[in-house]
C-alpha cells in the first residue's frame, strides 16, 4: 500500500503530465539534442517550467502537448546557448558502440554498419521536415497525433508528409 505522501506525489499535476508526454517530448529532443544525455537534461528542464504552470491539466492532451513542445523548442536552444560557451565529448556514447561491437562478428558489423549508411543516406534526400517526421516516426516511436501536437501540425498533414518520405525513401532505398 502506498503512504500518503507517495499517493500525492504520483498524482501531482507534475507527474501525471510526464506520464502523458514525457516520451514525445524526449523523442523530439533526442532529434536535435547533440547527445541522450542532453535531451535528458532539457526534458527535465520542460517538466520543471511546466510544474509552475497548474492550469496547464485543464487543458486537452493536445494542448499540453502543443504547450511543453513549445518550451521544450526554447529551452533546446537555452541549451545550445549554453553548450557553445563549454565544450564536451560524450565518451560514454563511444564506450557503449565499442562494447556493442565487441560482441559481434566483423562480417555482421560492417554489413550492419553499410546497410545503416545507406539508408540514412537516402533519408538524408527528404526534405527537413519529412526527416524530423521519419525520425519522430521509426526512431522516437510517436504516432501521427503525437507527432502532429508535438510539430504544431495538422494530423492529416503529418499522415501525407509520412505516406510522401516512406514513397520517397521508396525509391531512394530499393530493398535487396
């Protein structure tokens, strides 16, 4: 059974707004934040300003969702700003690559790494926002409204943007 002051921090208006929107949100900021770390840090820079706003639960899930992608936009170049005046090598991202890679075959590595190279080179061929759409899409795991809140777009528009970059892709990335 859960103490009282347990049940009244899961259901503060903090919590269950993570809850909603946390996944999104750290999606999109792992689109252009330069490391996970960095989008770790501006999520909870989000989550933070939006505890200060209450009447943001009143509003539809759409809404909320619109709201935190808005701040999470300001708060990743917040963080920019700030990265440019310091330096810093995310070593832990290449520790983790070359531990991955220890465990497999040569042959399986560089096949992975080539078939990897070329599809993100065909991906490379859509425009700017069918790029943040796919990745959004197969690499964050939205769905079309999430992404459609998250991008301040039409749902419909979102849904023909991703039918138009997977034809694209399509014919860029012929499958063997």
């Amino acid at each position: 059974m859960k103490s009282h002051a347990t049940a009244s921090l899961d259901e503060s208006p903090g919590a269950i707004l993570y809850e909603r929107h946390a996944t999104p949100i750290l999606a999109y900021l792992r689109l252009h934040a330069p490391s996970w770390e960095d989008a770790e840090d501006v999520l909870q820079e989000v989550f933070l300003a939006a505890m200060e706003q209450w009447k943001l639960l009143n509003l539809p899930e759409n809404d909320q969702l619109a709201w935190l992608g808005g701040v999470a936009r300001h708060k990743l170049v917040d963080h920019y700003r700030r990265s440019q005046r310091r330096a810093a090598l995310p070593l832990t991202a290449i520790t983790d690559e070359m531990v991955e890679e220890a465990t497999l075959a040569p042959e399986s590595i560089i096949l992975g790494r080539e078939t990897q190279r070329e599809l993100w080179e065909a991906v490379r061929h859509l425009s700017a926002l069918q790029q943040q759409v796919v990745y959004l899409r197969f690499v964050g795991g939205l769905r079309c409204p999430q992404i459609a809140s998250l991008l301040g777009k039409h749902e419909d528009a979102i849904r023909k943007l991703l039918s138009r970059a997977m034809n694209q892709l399509r014919s860029l990335y012929p499958k063997p």
